[in-house]
C-alpha cells in the first residue's frame, strides 16, 4: 500500500514539518490519518520526504521527517506541449495524462478552432489539476502551467528546440510517420522538445503552414483521428523515448 501524499511547498531536510491548512484538513479529516502514520511530502520543486505524523488535530497536521531526496521524476524542462484544450472533464484528463507521462510545461494554445478558453480566471483549476495528478503519480516537480498564446507567441523557432505539429498530411508541406520522425530524432537528438496539439476539429491548414515556416515539423500519428487527451498521450510516449536515447 503505498503512502499518501501531501505537498509542502517549504520542505526542509530534516525537523518537524507542518502541512499547509488544506492539506492538513485533507491529512486528518478526510483520509483520517493518526499519529505514527508515514506520509510522503513533496515540495513541487523535485524533492520529497517520508515522514511520521507527530501530531493530528481538526486544523493541522505536523510530521518529522526522517529521509530527504531530490527526485523529480519529470524530463528536465525537455519536454513541453502546447494545447489547445477541450472542455469539462477532458481538460483534467488531458493534464493528468500530461503529468504522469512527464511532461515539464503546458501552455493553452489559442486556435482559430478553440473551444475553451484558458485565462486568469480558471488558469488555477489546471493548476490544481496538476497537483492531484503529481500526488497520484509520484511526480515530485510540478509540471508548469502557462498562460494562453498564439502560434507566433510560442517562439517555436528557439535554438536547440525541435517542434512538431500534430496534424495530418497536407499536400504543401513535408509530414512524418512516427518511423520517420523516430529515425530523425534518433539520428539527430534534440535538447528540447515542443508539442503542438490542436482542438478536435484540428488545425487549419494555415496554422500548420504558420508553424513550419517558424521552424515546426509536421508529425502524422497515424491513418486514425485522435482525440486531444490520446494524441498528447502518444507524443509524451514518443519525446520521451526520443529524449531517453538522445
């Protein structure tokens, strides 16, 4: 059985440790956990800590850590998406699929076929999203979750950055199979990797041809149509074997 999981954004290496309030209502009203109880604390920045509760009331929770250790279990900034997200439920299991395949950021891409809009007022709600995600999958950094831009705000065009446009064959332009991409990513390894994914409807044409005269690469998942959270699925699978051999 594996121990529950709180985060702690200022996590010391050793001492006595008191949870944030909503964890700490989270710890003892509603997971009931008591005194003697070892937990996992995680401080969203790569490190994490088991630790014993010491003391349980209605309003907070404190633990003692008894061992440190820095591990992220993410890809090092390496592997970025930017989505143009569904609506509802599909938008959490889009992050949560992000998260636990270890993707590093997300941006909420605006798209002439958008169907939900991502600013300050609900950015926080991806946020939390992630942190869930990040407690059920043992990720300890938290993946970034940035603010809503265009295709020409993405700086696709950055050195050391392969970006690849999720999109199918166009007559204009130069696509690749997943063989094809993996023989080139293989051959010439990438320090970064960018994800473009559009909206159900996809993206328009022009969009794609605006992304490979910035720089992007046009990737085909295959003869089927995929839906947002099962497409950035198979490109977090693919950067990361792509990243683990480079």
């Amino acid at each position: 059985m594996s121990h529950p999981r709180f985060l702690v954004p200022l996590l010391k290496s050793v001492g006595t440790v008191s949870l944030p309030d909503d964890e700490a209502h989270h710890a003892s009203r509603v997971l009931r956990c008591q005194t003697g109880d070892i937990v996992i604390l995680f401080d969203g920045n790569g490190n994490e800590a088991t630790a014993t509760i010491e003391a349980v009331s209605k309003r907070s929770v404190e633990a003692t850590i008894q061992a440190h250790a820095f591990a992220p279990r993410d890809h090092s900034g390496r592997l970025n998406f930017a989505v143009a997200l569904p609506k509802g439920d599909r938008q959490k299991s889009t992050i949560e699929k992000l998260v636990e395949l270890g993707a590093d950021s997300l941006t909420p891409l605006a798209t002439s076929r958008s169907v939900a809009v991502v600013d300050e007022s609900n950015v926080d709600r991806l946020v939390r999203y992630a942190i869930e995600a990040c407690k059920q999958c043992r990720r300890n950094r938290l993946m970034l979750v940035g603010t809503t831009l265009t295709l020409n705000e993405l700086n696709i065009g950055q050195p050391h950055l392969q970006t690849w446009i999720l999109h199918p064959t166009l007559s204009t332009t130069k696509c690749y199979s997943i063989r094809e991409a993996s023989r080139l990513e293989l051959t010439y390894p990438p320090q970064k990797l960018l994800f473009l994914v559009g909206p159900e409807g996809g993206f328009a044409d022009d969009e794609v041809e605006l992304a490979v005269s910035l720089g992007a690469k046009v990737l085909m998942l295959g003869d089927r149509i995929q839906r947002v959270e099962t497409a950035v699925s198979t490109a977090a699978v693919l950067g990361s074997y792509w990243l683990a051999e480079s």
